[in-house]
C-alpha cells in the first residue's frame, strides 16, 4: 500500500501547484448524489420504455439545472406552449424550447 501511494504522490499533490485543481471531488460527487440515491428504486422499471423514459426525463432536468433554467418553470412553459403550436409542420419552432436558448433562459432563469 505505501508503495502504491507513493507512486502516486506527484499525482497527489497537485493541486499544491495548480490553484484550478480541486483537492477532492466533493463538487462532483454532490452533483451526481441524486442519481446514485434513486438508482436502486430506477434498476425495477416496469419496461424499458418506462427506464428510457425516465432517463428522458433526468436528462431534460439536468440540461436545464446546467443551464441556469429553473426546472418547474421550465416544464410549465413547456406544457403551456408546446400544445398550441405547429411543431409537426414546424418542427424548428422547438429549438426556442431548448433550455439553453435565449428565450427559454430569460423566462425561466433561476436567477
């Protein structure tokens, strides 16, 4: 074991030379803690649809939290909006509804 550690110190210790390097991957770990919590209960989907389905619906939740767009407000405006236009004849009316987009960020910011 020392000398496993010992072989990595360099690796160790570098964030004592570069200040951009975090000490620990508490940040990311915190991050991804949600999904790790609600693994087992998502292992017994009842299909696969319903396992896609859910990764659909964690994926659009973590777009939006990354990009600063609250994600209720987000959803509202999507069930609000989305019936009452013509995405089948206009189906690049929805690149608006991307979380990222300018609209989308300024209506449903966290900020």
């Amino acid at each position: 074991m020392t000398e496993y550690t010992l072989n990595r110190a360099n690796g160790l210790k570098a964030f004592l030379n570069d200040g951009r390097i975090e000490m620990d991957n508490n940040p990311a770990e915190n991050a991804i803690r949600p999904n790790v919590i609600g693994r087992k209960n998502w292992l017994f989907s009842v299909s696969e649809a319903g396992a896609k389905a859910n990764a659909v619906c964690l994926s659009i939740a973590e777009t939006t939290k990354s990009n600063g767009v609250d994600f209720y407000e987000y959803i509202k405006k999507l069930f609000r909006d989305l019936p009452n236009l013509g995405i089948q004849q206009n189906p690049e009316i929805l690149d608006q509804y991307m979380p990222w987009s300018k609209t989308i960020k300024e209506k449903c910011s966290n900020n």
